[in-house]
C-alpha cells in the first residue's frame, strides 16, 4: 500500500471515529453539596467559580429552593441523595446505628448513588464527604467511598480521581462553612462565614478545572449540581425559619436549559436530576418526591 493511501485511508478511519464519538457522549454527573451554605449569604460572597456554573444564564438555578422540613444534616443530605423527603426516608436526626448507618434510615430509600449502581453495575460511582456519616447511606455498592479531615483533603481526593479513574458519578461534600456558621453565625454580614463559603469556592474551582482536564473531557457530557442541606440563623439550625429552610439549586452542563427555573425546587429534585440526565428510567415504585429540573427537553 502506498503511503499516501494508507494516511488517507487512516484519515477516514480518524473522521469516522470522532463522528461516532460526537455522536454519543457519556453522561457523567458531579454533585457538590456545600453543608450549611446560606443562600442569600452565597450570593454576597465572592465566589467566581460557583458563578461560572450559573450566572449570565450559564446554567438553571433558584435561590429559594426548599429543603427537607428537619433542616438537620443527616435527615437533610438523605432528602438529597434520595430524593425523598424524611417523612418516608426515616432519619430524623445526625445519629448513626452501630453500622454506621443513620438512626430509622429506610434502606428502600436508596441514594441516586446506588440507584447507579442498580441499573448499570459497571458505571464508577463515588461518595466524598468530609462529614463521614453520609458514607453510611452508600452501603457496599458505590465503588469509592472516603471521608476527610478537611476540605482540602476531599477537593484533593476528588481531583486525584477525575485524574486517575473513569468516574461516572461524583457526590461531595464540603463541611466547613457548616462549622464556620456553627462558630461564628450564619449571616451575610459575618466576614467570617462569607470568607468560608469563598474559600469552598476556591475548592470547587479546583475540582472544575480538573473535570475540564480531563482527555476525554470532548466525550464526556457532565451535570454539575452544587446545592445544600440548609441553611441557618444565628449559631444553628434544625428550625422552620426562611434562614434555614431556604437553599439554592445550581445545574450546568451541555444537557441544562439555562436560565432561572419557572417553578419551585426541593432538594429531592436533586436526586432524580442526577437519575433522569443519567438515562435511569424512575421507577413509580420508589415514589422519588423529587423531579428532574432544568434539563433540556429531548
Ligand atoms: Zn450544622
């Protein structure tokens, strides 16, 4: 063969393959759950790179979007990553059983981690949370599963692996805007609590830049979801005050309809926007209170 027809020879294989690539992007999803991060109080801090994932209608969003009515962390992460409410999921507080697992937690209440792991067993799930309790809703199914001393250590961890792993689905969680909240007060005009929201910030642009990174990143059709269990007021929270019930929803990505959402969100609808952009049909039978919001229509 002469060498002018196999480079063109070659060179029709090369188009065809990146047709077939273009054609067929693999659907990854990241969902960043920063805990305690009061939405107004998101909005005064400067937070560039949560910015990028929705303002100038870069992605869906809402600022008043409604979590679970218990505004605790382990009742309201369960809402999340479940996308049911704790009336059914059962956990009403932060205690955990000798397993690990929270106290009344009701195992048909699977996270969208391990609905996942149900409809396709050989996608690469992962849970980094720095507040470990959260792992203990995972069970043995989703691949990775670490916790952290600091938020360093999990934006390193996640980074690590976008860098070394073929991940599918990302769940983490950040905790120190929580315990800045805790010290110091939740409020826009605390310094303090506004700097820990900027320094997650920081975080989370690392681990975008590393998603972005990625070789296959041209093939990949990642959702971003970035949200949180509650708010506050003053030092705490776990009442019905607007300060802690109200939280943000944030989705970008290729498959997003940008834009603010015409209709309110909980933080159930988390889990079923993971699901639906993952192509896993919803089941009637797992009653997801939760529905997918923001996707463009198909
Ligand atoms: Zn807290």
């Amino acid at each position: 063969m002469s060498s002018s027809f196999s480079k063109l020879i070659s060179g029709a294989f090369f188009v065809c393959s990146s047709l077939l690539v273009s054609a067929a992007p693999t659907n990854k999803v990241l969902v960043i759950g920063i805990d305690g991060a009061r939405s107004d109080c998101l909005l005064v801090a400067n937070t560039p790179n949560i910015d990028s994932l929705w303002r100038n209608a870069a992605g869906a969003y809402r600022f008043d979007a409604i979590t679970d009515k218990i505004t605790v962390s382990g009742p309201a992460w369960t809402t999340m990553l479940s996308g049911i409410s704790s009336d059914r999921h059962g956990v009403k507080g932060n205690k955990q059983d000798d397993k690990g697992v929270f106290v009344g937690y009701q195992p048909a209440c699977k996270t969208f981690l391990n609905r996942l792991e149900d409809f396709n067993p050989q996608l690469y799930t992962a849970s980094l949370s720095q507040w470990a309790p959260i792992n203990g809703l995972m069970g043995e199914n989703v691949d990775y599963q670490t916790s952290g001393k600091s938020e360093v250590e999990i934006r390193d961890k996640t980074v690590e692996l976008l860098k070394t792993k073929n991940p599918d689905a990302i769940f983490i969680q950040l905790d120190d805007v929580d315990g800045a909240g805790h010290k110091s007060g939740y409020d826009p005009g605390n310094d303090t609590y506004i700097k820990a929201i900027e320094t997650a910030d920081a975080h989370i642009g690392e681990i975008l830049k590393a998603v972005r990174a990625r070789p296959t990143y041209q093939e990949e059709n990642w959702l971003v979801i970035v949200s949180t269990d509650h708010g506050g007021r003053k030092k705490s929270h776990g009442g019905n005050s607007n300060e802690e019930k109200t939280v943000f929803f944030i989705a970008n990505g290729p498959s997003i309809q940008p834009g603010e959402l015409s209709q309110g969100v909980i933080t159930a609808d988390v889990a079923a926007t993971a699901l639906a952009h993952m192509g896993v049909p919803i089941d009637p039978e797992w009653k997801l209170e939760g529905k997918a919001r923001g996707l463009k229509q198909k």
